[in-house]
C-alpha cells in the first residue's frame, strides 16, 4: 500500500524535525556507556550460560560495540567486531525492505496478488492472498515453518494449491516463515534476479554492509560463530526452502548497528532506498499490544516493558486477530521499532526509537528466551535515553 507523497514527506519531515531537537552529540562519558551495556549483558551470560554475545548501540550520532565472551567454546576464539551471528527473522526486515524498494522502483504494488507472480497459483484461495498481507503475517493461517517434507520450490507450489486459509485474510495475524518468505521470493522474481544475489550484491553494499552473508564466503568462515542449542549442544542453521528469504542472514553487531542507523535517517542513503526503508515503518494492523508494519513491529513511545514483552512473547505465535489501520498509520520518529529473531543456535533482537536517535542490537551464540533479551535491551535503551537527557 502506497503512501501519498504528501503523507509520506510529513512523516519523513517528522522524523527529521524530531531529530533535530535532540543534542547533535551527546556528552554522555563513553565509559558510563560501556558501564550501562556491561551491567545489563555480563548478568544475563553468567544467568543462561550463553558463550559469547556481540552488543551493539546507537546513540546520539554514534556507534559502540560491545564484544563478551568466545565465539566457540572448542577453539576458545573471543567474540570481535567482525564476529558473523545467525540473526534468524531480524533477516526478514531485509526482505521487507527489498520488496519496500522493489514497490517504490514500480516492479511490485504490495497490494498485488500473489497470483500475479505466481501463475500456477491463480484462482486458488492463496493466489488471492496480498503481497501485503505476506508481509503483515495476516495470509489467513499459514504454519510457522515451511513443511519438513517440502524441499523445493515445485512442491512448494503445490502445498500453495492445496491450501486452505483458516480465516479470512487480513483478520487475523499468524506469524510464519512460508508468508514472509514467499514475499522475499515474489520480490526477486519481479526483479528478475536471485534473492540472495539481490541481498548480498545490491541491499547491503547500498547500506554499507560489509560484512553480513547469506551463504557466508569461504573466506569469512573463520569468523562464523558456533551456535549453542538451550541445552548447551554446537549447532548451526541448515539450509531450506525459504530460509534466506526468512531467516537466512549472518552478520555483525557493527553491520546491524548500520543498519538501525539507515533506519533512523543518521546515514546518507539513496534518496530511493531511504524512502523505501521508511515506508517498512507505515503500520498497517493493530495486534495485541504493537502495531504491524511490513515486518516491523512498532509501539507508541514511550512504551512500558510490560508491553514489549507481551509483544515479542511466545503467545505473538499463536493466531492473534487485528485491526485493521485505515488509513495505514504513517512512519512516525515516536515509536519503538523492533525485531526478534532466532535459530536453534543463535539469539538476536534489535530495537529504534527514531526520535530520541537510540538503537540496540543484540547478538548472542546461544538461544536465549526472547523475554530475556527484550528485557536486557529495554533497560540500556532506557537508562541511556534518561541519563543522555542529563548530560546534555
């Protein structure tokens, strides 16, 4: 769904002005920085037994990293800025702003069909399913993940033909991989390129990525992390149908931190690639306690941490029913935007407040219950917002 450009200006003009009022530096000691982020993570390490964890903030202008603990247990290797975590779904936030580019670049409307790109598909209950509800979770009921006995993209096709929504599309939110990641292939297909060359080649050196993979090169592998499962076991994700389009992404806190930043209009960017960042920002239904953008999930700020926790919580997993935002809520600098993502090895979470130029990127080798990193990033984000304030 298009915003006009009347609309969208002011939205971006809000952000900017809102910005504006905010010290251009803050004064704020690097150290107490370090102190705040040390507090918060060293506590939650020593608590889950998580191996290594890679910590990210922007903060009035400028980027730290935090790096604790080894990348591997075996090798003993420590966790350094060029250090690559499974992000899991915070990948998806680089799907929804390829298909926000692909939109604003005329190769796809959100509001097509999936029977557009889909031809087989025409006619059936899914063919009839929006680009944009691929995008809001809102398809009519889709599992979590992909079949395990669907291994490539004919027969994903035909579990497409056979399948039945559970509900109306648009009424109700079901959080799932095959949506998500069938936007991120419908996208390609209308680029007429390859997803992960479309990713790895043009999103992230456009972005100044550097060092972030889908299929991560030879040469980086020495800077892979090994994962660790809730029991404590070495594990790394495995390729699937839709994994790169979902959950597919490897990067750094240092990339990540860039990417937030992009977010937040603290990066010069293409004027065509900000506009299309800024529109994943446009909120489309009410679910639960947040607002859903394309893939983004958003609050009013401030937010209570009550709220963030029952949003980012196991029962988000369940199928919530929403409200539909008429006309879709524009990008707004006053709202905590934020993204969980994990693989069976790996645990990560990052989160923005436009307005107030604060951001947090969370990485760790080991999954760790969602709450746990909600909680952990709310208190940063919240003291560094107060004592900013102060040291203004």
């Amino acid at each position: 769904m298009k915003s006009s450009t009347v609309r969208f200006a002011a939205a971006v003009c809000a952000v900017l002005c809102t910005s504006a009022t905010v010290s251009q530096a803050a004064t704020m000691p690097q150290d107490r920085i370090k102190n705040v982020v040390d507090n918060a993570i060293r506590p939650l390490m020593t608590k889950d037994g998580i191996p290594g964890m890679a910590v990210g903030v922007s903060f009035a202008g400028k980027s730290y990293v935090y790096n604790y603990g080894v990348a591997s247990l075996e090798t003993r290797q420590p966790v350094t800025r060029d250090t690559l975590f499974e992000i899991g779904s915070v990948s998806k936030t680089f799907t929804a702003t390829l298909a926000s580019y692909a939109q604003v670049s005329g190769y796809l409307s959100l509001q097509d069909k999936t029977g557009k790109y889909l031809p087989s598909l025409s006619g059936t209950p899914f063919g009839e399913v929006s680009l944009l509800n691929l995008g809001t979770h809102t398809p009519g009921g889709l599992p979590l993940q992909v079949p395990d006995n669907i291994h490539n993209d004919a027969q994903l096709l035909s579990y497409f033909k056979a399948w039945q929504p559970a509900y109306p599309p648009g009424t109700y939110r079901t959080y799932a991989n095959p949506g998500s990641g069938t936007l991120g292939w419908i996208t390609a297909k209308s680029m007429g390129q390859d997803f992960t060359v479309l990713i790895e080649q043009k999103l992230f050196p456009a972005l100044g990525m550097k060092n972030s993979h889908i299929d991560v090169p030879p040469a980086k592998m020495a800077d892979y992390a090994q994962g660790y499962s809730k029991t404590g076991m070495p594990i790394r994700m495995r390729d699937g149908v839709l994994a790169a389009e979902a959950y597919g992404v490897k990067s750094t806190a240092a990339d990540l931190l860039r990417f937030i930043d992009a977010n937040m209009h603290a990066i010069p960017l293409d004027t065509k690639l900000q506009r299309a960042i800024d529109e994943t920002h446009t909120g489309y239904v009410r679910a639960g306690p947040m607002i859903q953008d394309l893939i983004w999930e958003q609050y009013p700020y401030p937010v209570a941490l009550p709220a963030l926790l029952q949003g980012n919580g196991p029962s988000m997993l369940d199928a919530i029913p929403v409200t539909e935002i008429k006309p879709p809520l524009a990008p707004r600098a006053d709202a905590w935007i934020n993204k969980t993502g994990s693989t069976n090895g790996f645990g990560a979470y990052i989160a923005f407040v436009p307005g107030k130029r604060v951001g947090i990127v969370i990485l760790a080798n080991k999954n760790t219950p969602l709450g746990e990193r909600v909680n952990v990033a709310y208190k940063i984000m919240s003291q560094l917002d107060a004592e900013g304030a102060t040291h203004d």
